[in-house]
C-alpha cells in the first residue's frame, strides 16, 4: 500500500526532474526550519520538501506541475525567522524558496532605479547602491534576511516618508507567475520588446502602470502568495545624501507632537521621520540588553519624533539650512524642543540604527525571545485612540502600560501612518503564550470596530478582516479564479 511518505517522496523526486539545476530539500529539521516564525497565530503545516529552483523557467515548470498534480504551493523569499508567519499554510504543500536569487542585474544612476531578484536582502542592496552613490528608502531597522522584494511587495512602511507618492511605491516593473502558469511583465516592463532590447534603447523599467491602462502588479501585491509569485522587481532609488544631521522633538503626551509632524510633512521637510514611545525606542538601541534597555527607557521621554533632514547634489549646504530653519519654526510653534541627544541616547545613534540591517533577529524580539505586533493604517489624528482601546486591552490581560512599545509611521506623505504596537513576551512559557494568544484576538477585534484598517492582515486579523468587507471578499474570490483557477498557491489561506 503506497504511504504518505512515498507519495511525499514522488513528488520530491519528480520536482528535482523539472529542475535540472535547482535542488529538493527533504530533510525533516530543514523542514521545520524554513517556515519558523515568531507570530503568536500559527496556523500551518511544514512544508513536505522544498524547492529552489534555478531560475524562472524552473520554477514556471515547478508552477505548471502543480497545476496538473493539485500541489499546493507557498512561497518565500526571506530567510531565518518569519516575523508574522504569512508563509504559514493551514494545508499540506510544497514550499518554493527563493532566497537564493540575489542578482542586481541593473543599477541606473541616472533614472535612479535598480532591478533585483527575489531573494536580494537590505543588506545587499544598499551596499550595492552605495558604490554608485546612491540609496533607497528602507523599513525601521529590517533583519539580515529580509528579502526586499518580500518587504516591498508586502507594503511594508518605510522610514522615508515624502518619497511615497502612492501605496504601492517604490514598486517599478515585476516579472511574475500567475497561479495557472502564466509568465507575465507589468509596468514598462511589459514591453514593447524583451527586456533586452528595451536596455538597448535606453529603458529601465521604472514606471509601474502597464501594459497599456492596467496595474497587473497590484494583483499579486499584498497578496502574500495567494495570487502569483515574483521573479524580478525594478524599485526606484534616491541619491545619497551629501551632508544631513539628525534631532529630536520630544514631548510627554503624544498628541503635543502630531501637529508637529502634520506641519513639516505637508510642506516635505526633512527626509526620514517617525515617532517612537520610550519602550519601543529602548528596545531598538538596547539590541537585547536587558539592563540597558530598562537604563535607556528610563532616560527617555514618553514620545520621541526622529527627524533627518539632508542636501543632496544641488546646494546640499543650502537646503539643509532652510530645511532646519523651516522645521524650527514649526517647533517653536508647538512649544516643542529641538533636541541632538536625550540622556544617553543621540539622534544620530537611532538615525543610523533605524536605517541598516539590525541582525539576524529581529530588533523587536531580542528583548525577550519573542514579541506580539499589531499593526494596521489610520491616519494620525487617531492614534491616541486606537493607544487608550489596546493599553485598556492589555491591562485586562494583566499587561502593564509601560511594556507597550508604540511606533508610528507617517506613509505616503502623511496621507495615513503606520500604527504598531509591541509586546514583548516569552514564547518559551506556554501560560504567556496562551495569554498572548487570547490577547491578541480581543485587541484585533476591538481596534478593527473602532476602525483600524488591517491592510497587511497577519495573525487574528487574517481570519477577522474579510467579515469587514463581504462584497470585496467575493472580488478577491473571482480574481483568484481568474489567475489561479486550480487553487495551487496558498491554498485555504484566509478561505481562498
């Protein structure tokens, strides 16, 4: 009688024949390995092998299997532990991983634009644009193994705020594969012509729309694997900047600074900007001290907003200048400090931890093994809030206000922000586990009626957000019948 395992092992060994220069993992502990991560909510089975294919034409094979033997795919681009388990399947499935594409095959100064595969990480490409002088716009502190296109295509905010125009930025052109194995371009990329011979003629792929009026690229963006998997991304850049310098303006109440920060941002002053409470800033810099984290957070005050202001090419000297004395002005306005250092901490030690690689772990989970985030966009004037439903939550879970972290992201020129709170917590004790767990769900539900918008669903929310919005489930539903009929990727994630 053929076995689980045997048909686990036909599968496997007819992969590796489509993938001539790929490779099949089966090993049990690489398995478990792959898919580890430090979501409370994980709902997933361990893939039974996974493939790396060579390049897309195996993997487009890898997808065209799958179609005609019903294999169910996941997909990541990432490596170590998995912050918010979007990998994770609540099926048996095979797990392509692509974290061993890290071409940069084009660097354009002049459009200011790169093109990347999927596995290329923070790390990689910003040392690979600093020889050209230039650079891009990055999340807060992202681990080692992030992949960029993961992040980008994720929608994961930036520090950089003024540099968004539109949600979906700084996405370019992509190449990717649709579920029913279709190999597709979007944006410039699309043609006319190969890739190649737009080179030739002086394209680089920048623009995001097309072909013709569509926007193909949305479709698989925010999707997390459940619509299509991605070769290559074209991401534009930045310059350099040529001279720049870092502050703080800082204040006891939060809602002293919003005004603050809707001033500077509606005129596009300064650069990077973010706001951090005590907690969340003391995790950031302590890089797992215990001892120095609770010295840092007694140090700070409750709010910190971080500003780097910077000149570029073109009178750098010049516009630093106006740009400061524009944002003193806003500060004095709001009787609010302009500040180089706050106790031990400086401006230009956050400044330079928020904007590199923090390691291997990520930077909210080395306190204490492990952290909860919930995060979701809203605009700024609500924040204090949405704070009072999720301190009110926690203190009902035995959770003291003070080991809360808060950090809010102004996105795409303050149209909206990022809200995340932190929890840190030991994953270790299966009580605090269970309790993070309960958690969780309650402050999901009762942030998501006061009208938090969860557009990166993960954890609670991937299951609680669809009942928001049935006739947009339906939407989504007809659009996966349409680029993968066969339900091969992610298949049953959030009931697809």
């Amino acid at each position: 009688m053929k076995t689980e395992q045997d048909s686990h092992l036909n599968i496997a060994s007819r992969l590796q024949e489509l993938m001539p220069g790929g490779k099949v993992i089966v090993e049990k502990a690489m398995l478990a390995a792959a898919v580890r991560s430090s979501s409370v909510v994980q709902p997933g089975h361990s893939p039974s092998c996974i493939v790396q294919p060579a390049n897309p034409d195996e993997l487009q094979a890898v997808i065209g299997f799958a179609n005609e033997a019903g294999i169910n795919l996941t997909v990541t681009s990432s490596t170590g532990i998995h912050r918010n388990g979007g990998i994770a399947n609540p099926d048996k499935n095979v797990l392509i991983d692509l974290s061993t594409w890290q071409k940069i095959d084009l660097i354009d100064r002049r459009n200011r634009t790169c093109r990347i595969e999927s596995g290329v990480t923070y790390g990689q490409l910003i040392a690979a644009l600093t020889e050209h002088g230039m650079t891009l716009p990055i999340p807060l502190a992202p681990r080692c193994g992030k992949s960029v296109l993961a992040a980008v295509m994720d929608r994961t905010p930036t520090t950089w705020p003024n540099k968004q125009w539109d949600s979906s930025d700084p996405v370019g052109s992509t190449e990717f594969i649709f579920g029913n194995g279709e190999r597709f371009r979007s944006g410039a990329g699309g043609g006319p012509g190969s890739i190649e011979q737009q080179r030739q003629s002086g394209g680089a792929q920048k623009f995001s729309s097309g072909p013709s009026q569509t926007d193909f690229h949305r479709v698989v963006q925010g999707a997390q694997g459940t619509m299509g998997i991605l070769t290559w991304i074209t991401l534009r850049t930045e310059l350099m900047p040529r001279v720049q310098r870092s502050f703080f303006t800082s204040n006891e109440r939060l809602e002293k600074l919003l005004p603050f920060v809707y001033a500077i941002q509606r005129g596009s002053l300064g650069e990077q900007t973010l706001i951090l409470d005590r907690t969340a800033t003391a995790m950031l810099l302590a890089n797992g001290d215990m001892n120095a984290f609770l010295t840092l957070r007694s140090e700070m005050p409750a709010y910190i907003c971080l500003q780097n202001i910077a000149g570029f090419e073109r009178l750098p000297q010049e516009r630093l200048a106006y740009h400061l004395q524009d944002i003193a002005r806003f500060a004095k306005k709001f009787d609010l400090p302009i500040e180089e250092q706050v106790g031990t901490c400086s401006a230009v030690d956050l400044y330079s931890r928020i904007s590199q690689p923090c390691g291997e772990v990520d930077w909210r989970d080395k306190l204490r093994g492990n952290s909860l985030s919930i995060f979701f966009l809203s605009t700024l004037d609500r924040m204090p809030a949405f704070y009072r439903i999720f301190v009110d939550t926690a203190q009902e879970f035995g959770i003291p206000e003070i080991e809360t972290g808060t950090y809010i992201q102004p996105i795409v020129q303050n149209h909206s922000c990022h809200i995340e709170f932190i929890l840190p917590f030991d994953s270790n004790s299966e009580t605090e586990m269970d309790r993070m767990k309960q958690f969780e769900r309650q402050a999901v539900v009762r942030l998501m009626d006061a009208g938090a918008f969860f557009n990166r669903p993960y954890g609670s929310a991937s299951e609680l957000v669809w009942a928001q919005n049935p006739a947009n489930f339906q939407l989504v539903k007809i659009i996966k019948g349409l680029f993968d009929p066969k339900r091969i990727l992610q298949r049953g994630k959030w009931g697809l």
